[in-house]
C-alpha cells in the first residue's frame, strides 16, 4: 500500500472556504487571512468540514478519551466566566457565575460581588451532615456556634454563652428575656415564663436582675427597689421586707339578729379559694376548722359569710379577704393555765405568727414567744379560744397620753395592705383611722390613753 499523501491548498482571501468540488477526501485546505483550516470528509456523502479556528478554538463532536488540560483553562459564558486556575490549583467563579446542582437547578451556590449565596429552591430538605459542625469566622480566630450530636453551643467572642444539655439549656452569664407570653397553664396577664429555667450567673428577667446563687432554707427573694433581688431571711419585727400583698376589706354594720352577710368581695371567684378573716366590732371571729370543735361563721357560696348567732344592731362586721397571700391558721381550746400551743402542718415550719386569745390580738414578745411551738406568757382560762395565725410583718408601738400619729419604718406600706390593732382589738380605715404617706392617725380626737399598744401589720406574698 502506497504512502498517503497530504495535499494542502492555500488561500489568502478573508471568509473564503473550500466546496467539495475544489478538495479530495483527506486534503487539507488553509485560509491564512482567517486562520482557518479545512478538510473533507464522507460519512455517505463528503462535506466539508472546519477542524481549526486562530489555533484558539477547538470544536469537537465526541470524545471518546480523557482529556487533560496542563494550562490555564477558561469555560467562557454569554456573561459570566469559570477559570480553571493551575498556579492556584481552583476553579474559579467570577461574580454571579453560578455553580448549580439538579434538575432545573434546584441548588446554586454564587457570589454576587457583594454577598455570597446558597439559594436552595428545590423540593426536601438542605441537609448539612456533619458529626462536629462548627461556625467561624474567616480565619477561624473567632468560634460562633459548634453543633455536636450531643449538645448546640454559641459563643459570644470565644466565650460560651449558651449550649443545650440532657436538663435542657443553660445560659452562662447575664441573661436578658423580653416579651415573653404565657403558654399552657399558666393565667398570667402580662409577660410570663412556663417552664424550668436554669441559669448560671446573673439573669434579668423584666428588669429584676436575679442573684449568682442559692438561698438559705426558708429565705425569700426580696428587691432592693432599683430591680436587684437578693435572697432575705424575713422576720416578724419592723425590719422584715418582701413584696406587698392586697387585702380587701369591706365594713358593714349589721341590723338586729342579722346573720347572713354578703361580703363586697369574694371569697372564692369560681377558680380560686382566697384566705379569708371575720372581724366583729374588732374581735376575730373563728371560722369552722381543722380541730376546731367551736365556730363563730360560716362562709359559702363566693361571698357569703353565716353568723352561728345573731349580731347587735350597729355591730360593725369586717371581711378580709386576701388576694396575693395566704394564711394558715390553726385553732385550740385552752384547758385551764395552758400556756404551751403546739403546732402541727404547715404551721410547724413558719417563723412569723399572729396569736389571737378570744379574738384579741396578742403581742409578740410581751405576750407570747416567737417560736413554734407557740408559749404564751400569760396562761389561758380554761376554754379560751386560741387561734395561731402564719403571717409576716408588723410594727409595735407603745402609746404616749394622746399620740394619735404612728408612723411604721416598713417602706412597703399601703392602704392596700395594712391592718391596725390597738390592744389587740383590730381598728378600721376610715372610721378610726386614716393613712399618710405612710402613717397612721387615729382619728378619735382625743388620742389614745399612755401605754396603749398599737401594732401595724403589713401582709406580704413571702
């Protein structure tokens, strides 16, 4: 078989290419004006085909092989271009040059010059699979977030300030909760929290900034007035702080033989049971209770108090009921020179006191000890009724020849939240005293008699 030959035909006239006619299958023809070189080939009929444009572009129909690229090499769009960089061993997307997955690209991944995206706009889900997942910044000097398969941790400049653990979360640090809104049970009216919350640190919640640590057993968070709680062990002098309760009073004044009263505030709204006291011209009434043979009333319905016996005309019958505190009493009928009252329940346990012998109010220290049990220091007639009530704080004042002003050192105190006994015989607002800001003032003229005791109670939610 003879050596093929290859004939090659020139010409320098710019746009010209050979026809099938000017060439023969394998010759070679070269346009040197457009830098174009041709050849025939016959796939059944011959044609004439371009394999070579200014030697800088290659068209070909298939590849059957690898191939390999040992320069730089570019992928040229309508707007947009990706280099395949060799020195910088990348391929690089120029702005808004896309790198898109799936069918009707479902996921790019672009950067337009002034952000970076990863548009995810196909059906399921983006899934990032990782077994140690971590969030930084460029030169990893600074840690956002690290997620693991057993915990989630945020970090605020390379300190951890959050992470979830088997309890739930814990929040290192001072913590600030706006808006939060009730969820479940709860019936707050404003903000509220429903669930355990764990804090390590200082927390503000609302604008009270909470304390780094646990309390003694017994002791109450207490505010200082500017938003800071701390915990306060409360006692039953002057001295004792806590938030103030509400008691709602109603006077009224009863006709002859009456016994049933409607109280103007109730004593159970329907969801809630509120503690409740029955004052008659002063003196404490006894309600039906737990070791309690006798009784003076009777309450039902949501506000209706029932007398045992028939009152006097003109007696003057007080209800108070309390919204925001709750009072346990416990009731014993003294045997003859019983000075010793112990206490069982959730008494047992409680550190403040009111004691009532007949309905009068006793004083703490002079008239009985502050302790449970309970020592009177004067000993009891023999059927005298005694009634130990868990409370909180009062003052005590001793009379001058006709003081008519007190004024109490508790800065908590309110029309909203006091009561006023003088001799243990309770007083009312408004028919025997008035309240300044804050004291109280009798409003009998003449004054009180020298040594008259005077106790002003503050009832408060701890």
């Amino acid at each position: 078989m003879a050596s093929p030959v290859i004939k090659i035909k020139r010409s320098a006239v710019q746009g010209n290419a050979p026809t099938v006619a000017q060439m023969e299958l394998g010759e070679l023809a070269l346009n040197t004006y457009d830098g174009k070189l041709f050849t025939e080939i016959n796939t059944g009929s011959a044609s004439i085909v371009e394999i070579g444009s200014n030697l800088n572009t290659l068209q070909v129909n298939t590849i059957t092989s690898n191939v390999s690229f040992t320069a730089d090499a570019t992928f040229t769009g309508d707007d947009y271009n990706v280099v395949w960089d060799k020195s910088d061993n990348s391929l690089e997307f120029a702005d808004n040059a896309k790198a898109t997955f799936g069918t009707g690209s479902d996921l790019s991944i672009y950067h337009t010059g002034s952000h970076s995206f990863i548009d995810d706009t196909g059906t399921g889900n983006l899934k990032v699979r990782s077994n140690n997942f971590r969030v930084s910044n460029g030169d990893e000097s600074k840690l956002y977030g690290a997620f693991t398969p057993t915990s989630v941790d945020l970090y605020y400049n390379n300190t951890k300030r959050f992470n979830t653990s088997v309890i739930g979360v814990e929040v290192t640090g001072h913590s600030e909760l706006d808006n939060l809104k009730s969820v479940g049970i709860a019936t707050f009216t404003g903000n509220a929290i429903h669930a355990n919350v764990y804090s390590t640190g200082i927390s503000t919640i609302s604008g009270f900034r909470f304390p780094t640590s646990d309390g003694d057993e017994d002791q109450a968070l207490v505010t200082d007035g500017n938003g800071s709680l701390s915990f306060k062990t409360l006692s039953g002098g002057g001295g004792a702080t806590g938030a103030a309760t509400t008691i709602s009073a109603g006077i009224t004044t009863a006709t002859q033989g009456q016994t049933v009263f409607s109280t103007p505030h109730p004593h159970n709204d329907g969801t809630n049971t509120y503690s409740a006291q029955v004052f008659v011209n002063g003196i404490k009434q006894r309600p039906q209770g737990a070791g309690n043979a006798t009784k003076d009333f009777t309450t039902s319905s949501n506000s209706t108090v029932t007398f045992e016996e028939g009152l006097n005309v003109g007696s003057e019958v007080v209800s108070i009921v309390y919204f925001g505190h709750t009072i346990d009493e416990e009731y014993f009928t003294a045997t003859q020179g019983q000075v010793l009252f112990p206490l069982s329940g959730s008494l047992s346990a409680q550190k403040n006191f009111r004691v009532f012998v007949n309905g009068v109010k006793q004083r703490v220290g002079s008239d009985f000890g502050v302790a449970a049990p309970v020592t009177l220091v004067q000993a009891c007639a023999e059927g005298a009724h005694v009634e130990i009530v868990c409370d909180n704080a009062e003052d005590s004042f001793v009379a001058t020849d006709q003081q008519t002003n007190f004024t109490p050192t508790s800065t908590d105190i309110s029309e909203d939240n006091m009561q006023v006994y003088v001799n243990g015989v309770q007083l009312f607002k408004g028919l025997d005293f008035t309240i300044g800001s804050p004291s109280v003032t009798f409003t009998d003229a003449t004054g009180l008699t020298v040594g008259d005791e005077v106790d002003v109670c503050i009832r408060r939610t701890a």
